[in-house]
C-alpha cells in the first residue's frame, strides 16, 4: 500500500473559497498493480478559477478537490506509461493515484517540451495557454492593427492573450488589480495598461481606445463585462472566456442589461469551452513551444511550495495573488 494525501472538500462553498472549505486527508492505494495499471505521484498541481464554479457539477461535497497534475509514474503494468514517464493527469488534488482502466481517461499526454520546465504543461503549454491560444484566434479572430482588449491581463490566460495579439500585430489594452501587475504586462509589450481597482472603468477604456475595440477577451464577467461592451465597435468580436467575479456569488447576477449593446452593435460574442479544442491542442502546443524558443512570447509562474498549501493557493486566485500561471509543487 502507498499513503495518498487527498484534500477533501467538507461542504458546498458559501461565497468565497475559506481554508475551512477544505480537508486533509490520507488514503491507502493499492501498488499491487493488475495488467493495464499504473501508479502516479504528483510533482505540480494547477489550481483553477473553475474549481470554485458550482456549474461545472465538478465539485461534490465529501469527495476530492477536482483539477489537473503533472505525474510521474512511479510503478507499472502499462507497457505505454512506464516507470519513469510524465503525464497530465485529471485526477483532483492528491499525492498518489493508482490509474486503472476507468481512470485512463483522464490521463494526457505531455506536449513536446524540449528543456522547457515540465511545470509549463499545466499553463502556457497546456490548457491555460490553449484556451488563449484557441479562444483568441478562433473566437476573436483578431486582424492586424485592430485593437484587442483583455481583462484579468495578469492571470494565466490573460497574459498569453495580449502577448499572441501582439505577435498578431494588434494594438493590445489590458487592465489588472495591482499597479506591479500592470507595469509588467507593459514590460510584455501590452500597448495600454491599466489597475481596474484604481479607474472609473468606463472612462479608462474610452482613454485607452477613443475609437472603441475590436476584439474582447473577456475573463471577468459582471459588471465588467456591461461596461465593456458599451465600448467595442460596430462588428467586434467577443470571446466570453470566464466570469472569475461571478465565481462566488450566491445570488444570480444583477445590474446591467447588456443585451442592447450586443444588438445595437451586431456584436459577434461567443463563449467557448478550450475543451472544445482539445483535438488541436497538439497544434497549439507546438506553436505556443516555437513562439517560447523564438523570444516572442515570455511566461511567468507563480509558484506555490507544497501540496499543504493547494487551499492557499486556490483561495489566492480570487484575491489576485498570482501573476501568471499559479502552480503548486511538491
Ligand atoms: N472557457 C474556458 O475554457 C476557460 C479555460 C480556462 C480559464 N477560463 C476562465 O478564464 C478566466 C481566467 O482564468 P485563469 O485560469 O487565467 O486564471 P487567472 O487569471 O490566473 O485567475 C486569477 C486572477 O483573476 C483576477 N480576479 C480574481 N477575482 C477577480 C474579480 N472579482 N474581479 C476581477 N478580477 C479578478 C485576479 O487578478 P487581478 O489582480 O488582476 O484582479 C487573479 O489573479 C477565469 O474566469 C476562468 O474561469 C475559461
């Protein structure tokens, strides 16, 4: 028998995420592997917006955090994932997993890294990354010289947005909840920056882009969303990506109607799922590898040491305490 360290989580959240939410636990799994069969332990673990989202059905009360890690297989009877071997799996918030036939499933190959940390499998090389990579250029669609604007510009999606509109010769406006934030994303090249806690929003995107946007990639949702609309263009193009500020609500979401802005401006706004990519994703990868090893995309982790601080780390998303992709490691 191997001891597998699970979080647990105790009870449906209430508003925001607490560390009460959450519960260590050990469990025995069994190394007396059957043909097909191989067992993993965790070297990094992503922790996600989504995993506060009740609408995903991921979260079930009493059972294992939901989420992706980066493995190595550490004993097998599986001739394609022998001892040794690195693979992403979806198998929630714990050290050890034994991967039988069902779970195979969830298992992911790694994209081709070459020296490049393994951590960026869970970020820009994985599904952070996919999701900008697919969500920008095939639900924006952006042109060269339009101008793009992203919100949560800092966040692991967000950052990678404004970096591949500019390779695509965008002009790129993107705001974050702290002034360090936006003078790095300044550093990335973005054209236009701004701290959203800081600014009457309305009036800064109007200083930012007089003539309106092109292309929304929209990570926030709420309010922002309402206000933001009021400022694309005739035609634009909207990727609704997330609604990170509606995460925790426990009442449906009030305020504007943004519906008119939508309908007076012919706005294509669609939302997507990176899931929905997930036969590209290899394509995607090699790209977003290529970009890394040319100089024109840079990446940024924020790393968090240890699997008994996945709560703090999670929890430290809705606060804004990650700039980049926020990983936990072992
Ligand atoms: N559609 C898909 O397939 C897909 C895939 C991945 C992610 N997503 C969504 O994309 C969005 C970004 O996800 P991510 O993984 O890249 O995470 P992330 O941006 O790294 O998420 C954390 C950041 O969100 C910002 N934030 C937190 N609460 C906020 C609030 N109330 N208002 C404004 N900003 C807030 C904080 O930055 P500041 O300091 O700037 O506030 C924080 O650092 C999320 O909504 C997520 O659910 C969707």
């Amino acid at each position: 028998m191997v001891k597998s360290k699970v979080w647990i989580l105790k009870k449906m959240f209430e508003g925001n995420a607490k560390a009460s939410d959450f519960e260590l636990e050990e469990e025995d799994v069994s190394d007396n592997l059957k043909d097909g069969e191989f067992l993993i332990e965790a070297l990094h673990w992503s922790v996600d917006p989504y995993m506060r989202s009740v609408d995903t059905g991921l979260l079930v009360p009493r059972n294992c955090m939901p989420g992706e890690q980066l493995s190595k297989v550490i004993a097998s009877k599986n001739s394609s994932h022998p001892v040794g071997n690195v693979v992403r799996a979806f198998v929630g918030w714990r050290s050890h997993t034994l991967i039988t036939n069902v779970q195979l499933q969830g298992i992911g190959q790694m994209p081709e890294m070459g020296d490049l940390p393994l951590s960026l499998a869970l970020g820009i090389l994985g599904m952070t990354g996919m999701t900008a990579y697919f969500g920008l250029l095939e639900i924006c669609q952006p042109k060269e010289s339009e101008t793009v604007l992203v919100n949560g510009a800092a966040g692991a999606t967000g950052y990678i947005v404004g970096q591949i509109a500019k390779i695509k010769g965008c002009k790129v406006v993107g705001c974050a909840g702290t002034d360090a934030k936006c003078k790095w994303l300044k550093e990335l090249g973005f054209d236009e920056v701004f701290n959203y806690k800081k600014v009457d929003l309305s009036e800064a995107l109007k200083a930012a882009a007089p003539d309106g946007f092109d292309c929304f990639f929209d990570n926030i949702g709420g309010e922002f969303t309402a206000t933001a609309l009021k400022h694309m263009k005739q035609y634009g193009r909207v990727a609704l990506c997330g609604h990170i500020s509606t995460y925790s609500d426990q009442e449906p979401p009030k305020g504007e109607y943004p519906f008119y802005n939508m309908l007076s401006k012919q706005l294509k706004i669609q939302a997507f799922n990176v899931m929905q990519f997930m036969s590209r994703w290899a394509e995607g990868e090699k790209v977003m590898a290529e970009w890394i090893k040319e100089g024109k995309i840079k990446y940024r982790e924020s790393i968090t040491k240890g699997f008994q601080n996945m709560p703090s780390a999670f929890i430290g998303l809705f606060d804004g305490a990650n700039t980049g992709k926020a990983i936990v490691s072992a």
